[in-house]
C-alpha cells in the first residue's frame, strides 16, 4: 500500500481497518497511550488514547476537515460504555453516520452503553444547534410524565401506517435484535406494550399488552352504492405489527374479521374472527434457519397441522385429528426453498383466497 506523504514514514498499515496507524506499545505488547490513525488520502481520521493500557479507550473520529466525527469509551472488540456520539460535517466525509447523511433536521446522534456491552438502552436525536429532535428530524412533543427519560420518539410514518409513539428498548447492532426491557408508549403517555428480550437468545417474553390501543384505519367502500357503505376497514396499531381486516356485508353488517400479529424477527400469529389458526416461530433474527415452530390449529386451539424438519433439508407436515391422533403424512423435499420463499403459511387462505371462498359468518 502506498503512503501517503502527509502520513508518518514510521505508520503502519492496518489491514483489518484499511489505515495507517502509529502509537507505542509497553514490553508485554500492549498499545498505551494515544495511537494515531490516517485515512489513505493522508488526513488524520482517528486517535484512540490506550492510558496504560487498561480499558475503556477514548477514541474519536475526524472529517476530513479537521473536525469531530465519532467520539466515546472502547472496551475493547465491539464493546463499548457510556455515551457514544456521532455528528456529521458540513463537507464531503468518508466516516460512518447512522441513517446515512440525507436527513438534513439531524445533525448529531448519541447512544448510551449502560454497561460495558455491545447494547446501547437510550438514543437521542440533536439538530444543528443541539436542541434534541426526533429520529427524522422534527421537534420533539412534551414527553408525558409517564414515559421514561431514555425512551425515544418514532414519528408517525403514512407509508408503513405508523403512528407516534414512544418506545424504550435495549439494542444489539451487532447481533440486530433488542435484548432485556422493552416498552412502548402512546402520544398521551398511556402503556401500549411491554416485553422483555432473552439476552443470550433473543427470544420475547410477553409481559403486557394493552386491551385498546391507537389504530390506524382506512377503509374500502362498495361501488355504485349512495351514500357509501363499507366494504371493508383496516387496522394497523403497534407500529403496523398488529393488523386487523374486518368485512361488512351491503347492510354493514360485520361478516368476518382476519387477523395477524407480529412480533419482529420472531413469532407470527394469524387469526379468523379472532380465533388462532395459525402461528410460527423463528429463531430470533436468523430467518435463514428452518423455523422452530410451525402450527396450524383446530377452533378451540388444538393442533391440526404442523411441520417437523428432518434437520436434513427435509421434513413432514402430519395432520392430526381433535383427538390428537395423526390422520396423514405428507414429506417435504426442498425445506429450504419454502423457508427462503417464506411459505410456511401456504396451507393458510391468503386475501385473494379469502375473497373466493365461502366463510363462516360470526354467530
């Protein structure tokens, strides 16, 4: 690798971080003190101070104008402690600023590492003139005394039928899923959700969910009738992960209703006039694993249908009776196309289905 001339004829070549670094190093091999690290075009884009070589490092991150890109506690590896800050530059920069640099309403980001960790449990949002706001960049609403302090603000988002909230979670980018206390909050400080993440799975306990909770609504009408009579209505509450169909006959009078709840990466429920049909379980973020769990269930929530891998890239679905005795078997060949494609459900009426067939009305 060519050096560059403003870098020091004594720097060395880092291949793992592609820089060229300087620094000392005590007799047993350990770095102290302030190590330097110069990006290919020859600035100056990191220093970490290693004291005497115990943990936790300073280190920051220059723009290539001179200015603070990064700055926080290293322990070490892809751990950190304390609060770690990112801001951007107003020029041309080759360093890393989360959610990229489009976002022009925030300027800088702060994330807290409560312990020594890979996972942060509180962000915050700042414009140019450090007044906090929210993750897209608007002024942050009065937080009700309900909410925690560290709990940050999701905006409402149309597209994805998202409506504001406030959430309070502890998160591992590493392994991208959250871990330990998890917690949603409405607009008026009301408690939506709450649940708590395995630190070492990753997998959810369910500890409260709210009877009602905020809803996005739209609704489809049926043609050439006056005044307008619904078709059907849709509804999205937390954060699109529960989503309800309800169908009205000419009368308005409610046919039936489908349901789905999802929690991310992890478990899907589907539901037909709010009976349990059908569920499956992941492991937590690694969607390219056969799933844990995959059910398909009677009205009075025995199992009718489930699937059991062979661990071989094959597997069975087994049909069983209300007695719990198995009725048929069918083999399945290509257990990793279905898992790729995401067709565990394919034995479930999807909306195009639903539409064309005859289902029962509520009684």
């Amino acid at each position: 690798m060519e050096k560059h001339k403003d870098i020091p004829s004594a720097a060395i070549w880092n291949t793992a971080w592609k820089e060229w670094m300087l620094g000392v190093q005590n007799d047993q091999g350990d770095k102290t003190g302030i190590w330097v690290a110069w990006h290919t075009d020859g600035h100056r884009c990191g220093t970490t101070d290693y004291g005497d070589g115990t943990p936790p490092f300073l280190n920051k991150r220059f723009h290539p104008d001179g200015t603070l890109a990064q700055q926080g506690y290293w322990c070490g590896e892809n751990k950190w402690i304390g609060c770690y800050r990112w801001i951007k530059s107003e020029h041309v920069t080759p360093e890393y600023f989360p959610g990229g640099y489009e976002n022009a309403g925030v300027w800088s980001i702060e994330y807290d590492y409560a312990a020594e960790g890979t996972a942060y449990n509180a962000r915050r949002y700042f414009d140019r003139e450090h007044q906090p706001v929210s993750e897209k960049g608007a002024p942050l609403p009065a937080r009700p005394l309900s909410v925690p302090t560290r709990a940050y603000f999701v905006d409402a988002d149309g597209s994805k039928q998202l409506l504001s909230h406030w959430v309070m979670s502890e998160f591992d980018p590493w392994k991208n899923r959250y871990i330990g206390e998890y917690a949603e909050w409405d607009m008026e400080g009301n408690l939506l959700l709450k649940r708590h993440y395995d630190q070492y799975t990753g997998m959810p306990e369910e500890l409260f969910t709210a009877a009602v909770v905020p809803e996005k609504i739209s609704y489809e009408y049926y043609q050439d009738i006056e005044p307008l009579v619904v078709r059907q209505s849709r509804h999205y509450a937390y954060n699109k992960n529960d989503y309800r169909q309800l169908f009205y006959d000419t009368g308005e009078t409610l046919l039936y209703s489908v349901r789905q709840q999802y929690i991310a990466n992890f478990i899907t429920r589907r539901y037909y006039n709010n009976i349990l049909v059908y569920e499956i379980v992941r492991i937590p973020d690694d969607a390219k694993q056969v799933p844990v769990s995959v059910k398909y269930f009677y009205p009075d929530g025995v199992t009718l249908i489930d699937y059991i891998s062979n661990n071989d890239g094959t597997g069975n679905w087994f049909m069983y009776d209300e007695a719990g005795a198995c009725l048929l078997t069918m083999r399945l060949e290509k257990e990793a196309f279905v898992n790729e494609e995401e067709r565990w459900n394919y034995l479930y009426p999807h909306g195009r289905l639903i539409r064309n067939i005859q289902l029962l009305p509520l009684t």
